[in-house]
C-alpha cells in the first residue's frame, strides 16, 4: 500500500506569532519593483505558513517615497484617477503632480493595486506605512531593513 501524502495547511493556532518590522528606502528604487515586492511581504508569502486565505504578512515602512522612480515615459503618461460622485466631477492627476504633492500616495497605490481586492487586501494594507522624507516613528517597533532587488 502506498503512503498517502496529505497537504498541510496551517491552522489559526500556528499563526499566532508576532509581526516583524521591515523598512524599506525608496531613494532610487522603480515603483513596480518596489510595490511587487512590499506586496509580497504584506501579503507573507515569505513564510513557510502561507495560505491565501490568512494575514500572516509583516508590516513594512516605506522611506523616501519622494524619491522613487518611473522607467520609460511614465512621468509624462502617467495619470492617476478620481471621481468626487457628482456629474463632471472627474479629477485626473498626472503622477509628476502627484509626486511633488502626495509621494506616499503614489506609492500605496502601487502597493494597494498588488494586494487582493477583499477585505483581506484592505487589511494587509492596514500594515503598509509610507512616508515621504527619510524619517519615520516606528524607531520602538526596532524594523530590520528588507532589501529591494532594483
């Protein structure tokens, strides 16, 4: 008789550990490089107790989203939408304003785009924290510094 091999999935019990800390500096680095991997983290996929229907994700401090980059002519191309619900109400924001005026929207939107479009997306998004300049007040939570491959 053959052994019958079982997948394992985790249980709420086995996930009960405590959330790490990352931080990550956007000086430099290409938006959807950075986004995809800052999902990957929210999301947990780097854990060996993944599963797509559980939170398991870490929280990660996005710096410097000022400084980000866009490749090719998406400076100039690049529009971010919006409707404020009345008749010709559209607000459409090019990203070269976007990024003088709000960098951390930039990029969790990018971040955000990446996550499931649930409940649980918007609760992995709940542990994204973006700031625009170099400083941040999560210095207690003691964040290790997770490498973005550019």
């Amino acid at each position: 008789m053959e052994a019958v091999l079982k997948t394992y999935s985790a249980k709420k019990a086995d996930l009960d550990q405590p959330r790490a800390w990352f931080i990550v500096d956007a000086k430099g680095k290409t938006l959807g490089r950075l986004a995809s991997q800052v999902a990957h983290v929210l999301k947990g996929k780097h854990k060996p107790t993944y599963g797509t229907h559980y939170d398991i994700g870490d929280f990660v401090i996005v710096i410097n989203a000022e400084q980000v980059r866009l490749t090719g002519n998406k400076m100039n191309q690049k529009t971010y939408f919006r409707h404020s619900g009345y008749p010709g109400g559209e607000k459409i924001t090019p990203v070269r304003l976007m990024l003088q005026r709000h960098p951390e929207r930039v990029v969790t939107s990018a971040v955000k785009g990446m996550l499931p479009k649930n409940s649980l997306g918007r609760q992995m998004l709940r542990k994204l924290k973006v700031y625009a300049g170099g400083d941040h007040p999560h210095v207690a939570q003691q964040p290790q510094p997770l490498e973005i491959k550019n």
